[in-house]
C-alpha cells in the first residue's frame, strides 16, 4: 500500500522493500512491533501524514494482531511486505468484520489512495478518514454543543412567555439563555484539567475507549471558547439593551416589574451597575478577560518582541497565576446567583449556589 500510494515509481517500491529489510536488524526475517512502529512513523513523516504518524504505535498494533493472530511476538517479513506494498483493492478484498482488519483496511487506504480521480471520491474518502480519526472527538463535542443549545433554547422560551419579555424582548431572553450555558460550561470547565482524577478514570473504566482523555486540554479550551461567546451574550444583552429598556419603559409596562425592581423605578444606569449583581458580573468578566488573554499562546509562550513593555506582564508565569483568579471569578458566581433580579423564589437561587459548590468541590 506504501508504494501504490505515494511511491509512484518501480524504483521506490525497490526503496522501500529494500528498507523492510534494513529494519530487520538481526536479518532473522522475523519484525518485532517496535520495528513495524518504526517503519510506520518513517513513512507516514516522510509522506507528511501527521495523524498516521501519531497513531503509529496503534496501527502497528493492528497489524500485529493481524498478522500475528497466535501472540508469537513477531511477523514474518514477507508478511508484513505483503501488506505494505498491497493496492486499496487488494486492501478491501483482505478486510474482514474483525475491528482490527476493519481499521488495517483504513489504513492502507489512507496510505494508498484509490487512482479514482473524481473530486467528490476525493472529498468522500477524505471525510470518511476524517471521522475514523476523530471520532471520539466529534461526539464528545456534538454532545457538549447539543447540550449548551438544548439549555439555551429552554432557558429562552421560558422567559419568552414571562412579562418582562413585554419590555426587554429578546434581549432578556438571550441573555438568560446565555446564562444558563453559562452555569453549565463554568460547571464543566475545571474538569478536563482535573489530571487525577481522569488518571483515576482512564486506569480504573473502559471509558478512554470512547473518551478521549489525551485531548482534555484541547477540550477545556473548547469549554472556555463557549464561557467566552455566553459571557458576551449575557452582559453584552444585560449591559447594552435590557437595562436601557426598562429605564425607558412607560409606566403601564414597569408595573408588573414593581416586584422584581421596587415601587419606583430605577433612577439611572448606575442603578443596576453598583447593585449586587451588576458589581459581581463587571468584576468577574474583567477577572476572566484576564485570565483568557493572557492563556492565549502568544502570551503564554511570551512570544513579544523585547521592545514590547507587555513582555514582562507574559508568559507561563503570568498565565499560570493569573488563571487561578477563576476561585474568586467562582466565588463571586455564588455572590452573583444569589442577587438575581428576576429571580425571587429563595430555593431556585439556593440550588443554583449549591450546584455550583458541588461542581467547584468535585472538581478539585
């Protein structure tokens, strides 16, 4: 599969038989899996096939449990040749049910793409190794994005059907929707980064073979990406529309708010800023501006020119330190979920303390 995919030439088949050979080091005919690995990572570098390259040792694995099906530790030679310089067809026609055959097939074909010239083949074949490579990674993150849009949308209609809705419109309900992404993404964030006890997880479940715990710190970026786009749409709605709205609001219209906000309405803008909720919400977005700018790589690898006077204010130091900033943006989350305008009823502010203390505690 090696040489009909990428090795045009007679000679390079030559090449590359001639390499299998110098890989077997004691000329016994006989290839360990380190030496199958090895053949593997050179190949796929040289071809510039990076995901092959690192699932080397995986695939090198299948192969073994291909070819190896009695656990002798070694393959023959003229096996192994066999099944690196077969076509995609020969590939296809090899494969069986076996998981082992089935990613083997994926394999060669990955290495040896078909002569097929048709650009929807193309793309077809290119899609389908995309999700066997990353398969674990797309439905962890369809569920985690199905998840925040299912909050969102409930969170929406419900305060679609409230009567503030009479006067801040879409605006109070996109801010809500945000907020409640929010309590479930500032919930989740900390976890990837919990190396205990995904430790513990990956040594003592079967989980990792459907999670994919090596990408846990892509993962918690994900997370903070959606921390990020919900903390622009709650403030942002909160800050630029709602408040503005009901200062504006007629007299007819601020009536069933009187219970929410008081007999008479607030004076001015400064009203909302200074209140509980409005100080809590300003400091925590400031906290984790910080934290997020300067975790950027850029940042965190202090990449800046020596001229720069940022330069001193970045690198690990400063994203390390400045990311623990998050026990106080937690803290004041508590703060903030207790002070709630809209939100009276003393158990439905209560629960959402305690659901926050519980994921900060499980998270440790």
């Amino acid at each position: 599969m090696f040489c009909h995919g990428f090795l045009s030439s007679e000679d390079r088949c030559t090449a590359l038989t001639t390499s299998l050979f110098r890989v077997d080091k004691n000329a016994d005919g006989r290839i360990t899996v380190e030496e199958v690995k090895e053949i593997i990572a050179l190949s796929a570098s040289a071809n510039k096939l990076s995901k092959i390259k690192e699932r080397a040792d995986e695939y090198a694995a299948l192969i073994m449990e291909e070819l190896d099906p009695k656990n002798l530790g070694y393959i023959e030679l003229e096996s192994l040749e066999s099944l690196l310089l077969q076509t995609p067809s020969e590939a296809v026609a090899r494969s069986t049910i076996t998981h082992s055959s089935k990613l083997s097939k994926a394999l060669s074909m990955r290495l040896a793409p078909s002569k097929d010239t048709s650009p929807l083949r193309h793309y077809w074949l290119q899609f389908t190794f995309f999700v066997q490579e990353n398969w674990k990674r797309i439905w962890v993150a369809g569920l985690w994005l199905s998840i925040c849009i299912a909050l969102f949308i409930w969170k929406f209609i419900q305060y679609r059907n409230r009567a503030v809705f009479n006067i801040m419109g879409y605006c109070v309900a996109t801010a809500k929707g945000a907020a409640e992404t929010l309590k479930f993404n500032m919930a989740l964030v900390l976890f990837p980064v919990c190396r205990n006890t995904i430790t513990w997880i990956r040594s003592k479940t079967k989980i990792g073979a459907v999670v994919p715990f090596n990408d846990n710190i892509n993962f918690h970026k994900v997370i903070a990406a959606g921390v990020a786009v919900g903390v622009v749409l709650h403030a942002g709605a909160h800050l630029t529309c709602d408040f503005p709205l009901l200062l504006h609001a007629s007299d007819a219209k601020y009536e069933p708010m009187k219970p929410f906000f008081g007999e008479t309405r607030p004076p001015n803008y400064w009203w909302f800023v200074k209140g509980t909720a409005g100080w809590t919400g300003i400091v925590m977005v400031v906290l984790m501006s910080i934290s997020f700018v300067l975790a950027q790589p850029w940042f965190r690898r202090n990449k800046l020119k020596d001229t720069n006077p940022l330069k001193k204010m970045t690198g690990f130091n400063a994203f390390w330190f400045t990311h623990h900033l998050f026990a106080i943006v937690y803290a004041l989350l508590i703060v903030h979920g207790t002070s709630l305008y809209l939100t009276k009823e003393w158990y439905k502010k209560t629960v959402r303390s305690l659901s926050t203390t519980l994921y900060i505690n499980a998270n440790r």
